[in-house]
C-alpha cells in the first residue's frame, strides 16, 4: 500500500518552490467534517509554511465529496486563484455509493485539470474505515492535506519553468 512507504507528511529529497507570489483555493467537503477539517488545516498550513500568503488562499465547502469539481470549477471561473486544492473524505459503506462517488470526483478533478490547464489537487482520501482516515489526518500516515498542498506547488513551480524556458530545450 503506497502509504505504507510514504508518509503524506514528510517531502525529504524533494524541491519545494517558494509559494509567496501564488494564488490558491481549497474546496473541502463538509461530509466527513471531522476528517476533512484535518486534511483543509493541514493543506493550508502546508501552504503557509512553503511561503504562500494567508491573503492568497479562498477557502470554500460544498455538501459533500461529489460536490467538489462543480465547486472547484466554480472557483476557477470566478477566483483569481493559481491552483485549486480539492478536499474530501470516502468512506466505504453498504451502499455502492463508495464507488460511484469516487469514481465521479476522480473523473471530474481530472477532466478540470485539462480544461483549465491549471492544477486541481486531488486531496481526497477514498478509504475502508474511519481508522484508515485517522491514520491520514495527522495519524502514522500523515495528513493528506499536506500532501495536496505541496503537490499544488510543485505542479505550479513546474508550469512556471516551463513558461519561463519557453522554446529552449534541456532546461
Ligand atoms: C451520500 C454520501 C455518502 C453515502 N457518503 C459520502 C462520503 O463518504 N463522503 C462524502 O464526501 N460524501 C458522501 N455522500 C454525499 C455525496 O458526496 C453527495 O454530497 C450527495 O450524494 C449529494 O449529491
């Protein structure tokens, strides 16, 4: 299982740009609130810590994990935001729920990505148990919000090498 071999929480080896000149907006999902408010914290203090300016962070909730592409395209359309953290937490029920949910949401923040070739963070954790949760809100796994957070960075210190090398090659 891939948390087993990394903890969200630790980026040792990696190279986090600075975030002091980008814009961000975290959608999080009320559902599961008790988990998504750790995983929304986390991101945001994630943001905070790599540079990123409290003023340049929108913070809005929709119901519930399905909600989260309608309201990141909403926040991309009329946000002046660089990237969009999307927030949420699935949890395996009776129901086919789980499955339709999670398949929706993965779809629809991946179709956003490409429309708006701006990122759109897939922070959402799709797990069995509230424990599996726990264990990535701050417990032995991390905190996903973290995670999504320094993903939003590094996508946006990766487009601006690209616009700032544009046409060179081996950059
Ligand atoms: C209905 C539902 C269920 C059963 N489970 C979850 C969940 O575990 N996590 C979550 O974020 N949302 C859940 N929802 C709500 C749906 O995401 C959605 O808000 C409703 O189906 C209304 O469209």
């Amino acid at each position: 299982m891939a948390s087993n071999l990394k903890n969200l929480s630790v980026f040792e080896g990696t190279d986090i740009p600075n975030a002091e000149e980008m814009k961000f907006g975290i959608v999080w999902a009320e559902w599961n609130h008790a988990i998504t408010e750790k995983l929304m914290q986390g991101a945001h203090n994630t943001l905070i810590k790599y540079g990123a300016k409290p003023s340049n962070i929108v913070t809005k909730t929709v119901p519930g994990a399905f909600e989260l592409p309608l309201g990141a395209q909403y926040m991309a359309e009329f946000g002046q935001v660089d990237a969009i953290i999307c927030i949420g937490c699935v949890i395996q029920g009776d129901t086919k729920h789980f499955d339709f949910i999670c398949d929706a949401v993965a779809k629809g923040i991946t179709n956003l990505n490409l429309q708006f070739g701006k990122p759109f963070i897939f922070g959402v954790l799709t797990v069995n148990t509230q424990e599996q949760a726990e264990d990535r809100t701050g417990g032995k796994h991390g905190n996903k919000g973290d995670e999504a957070a320094v993903t939003a960075i590094k996508m946006l210190g990766l487009k601006k090498s690209f616009e700032s090398n544009k046409g060179k090659i081996g950059f």
